[in-house]
C-alpha cells in the first residue's frame, strides 16, 4: 500500500437538493455545530441563532446559564411547603416543585451540549453558588429538630 495515497476514497456527496435556493441555486450557509468543546463568543445555545455574534448578547447568555443552576440548586434545597398541608396539597406542590426543576437541569443541560467551554464553566459555577448558598452550612445552620432538609429528594444522576 503506497503512502499518501487515498486510493478508493470517493469525493464527497455534492449537497441535497433542498439545500438549493431555488432556480439559482445558491447555497445556504447554516452555522456549523460544534461537537468538541471550543472558546468563543460566536456560538447558538438553547434558541436557534442566539446569542449568536454578538458579544453582548453571548454575556447574556453565560448570565442566563448561571442564573439556570442556581435555581436548579435552589429548588433542590428549599423549603417552600408549610408544615401540616394536607398530604394531596404537598404532594401536588411536590410535584410541581420537581416539574420545574427537572425542566431547569435539562435546559442547563442543553446549554452545556452547546459545547461552549464559557456555558460549560458558568453552569458548574452556577451549580456550585448555588450549592454554597442554599445547600451547605455556610449560610444556614441545620435545624436539629428538622429531620427533613428540603421540599424536593436529591436529583439522580
């Protein structure tokens, strides 16, 4: 076998038809997906062409992102139901409770799947500050009397 050589290699597929901007057949340019991680402002994460370009609109996104895995870490923590509401009540909030923050993981999930290492970063930041806030004994100290520690069960992974 002779090297350098692509010997049986075919040249690749021209474009789908659909992809042909009607009679004059100009292609269209589709923003292409990261599938490894990269730096950098340009980048769609959650919304089809958001941010974007626009670095104003990426740092908004990152804001977004963060705020996203301090709620999740929030809703995971917090203590919302009253004690002595009937069991249909707290089961109906539980769920509901548990609705939103399964909703809120799965979209900073998807932001991650972004590949962006800027979304990537602000996301386990933001599950960390959370973390801090609402989940460890830095800001509240535990109630021994209180045996259960939040509303929601821990996520499973």
């Amino acid at each position: 076998m002779e090297h350098g050589h692509m010997g049986g290699m075919a040249s690749p597929p021209s474009p789908p038809s659909s992809m042909m901007n009607g009679s004059n057949g100009m292609m269209h340019h589709k923003m292409m997906m990261h599938m490894t991680f990269f730096w950098g402002t340009n980048a769609e994460v959650l919304f089809s062409k958001w941010p974007g370009s626009s670095t104003g609109m990426y740092y908004v996104c990152l804001l977004f992102v963060f705020a996203l895995a301090v709620i999740v870490e929030w809703l995971s923590h917090c203590r919302l139901i009253k004690a002595g509401s009937s069991d249909v009540v707290c089961g109906l909030a539980q769920t509901f409770l548990h609705t939103i923050r399964v909703g809120l993981a799965y979209m900073v999930m998807l932001a991650v799947m972004s590949f962006n290492i800027g979304v990537f970063l602000v996301a386990v930041a933001g599950h960390t500050v959370g973390f801090l806030l609402f989940g460890s004994r830095v800001f509240k100290k535990p109630d021994p009397e209180d045996e259960k520690g939040s509303d929601l069960p821990p996520m499973s992974c």
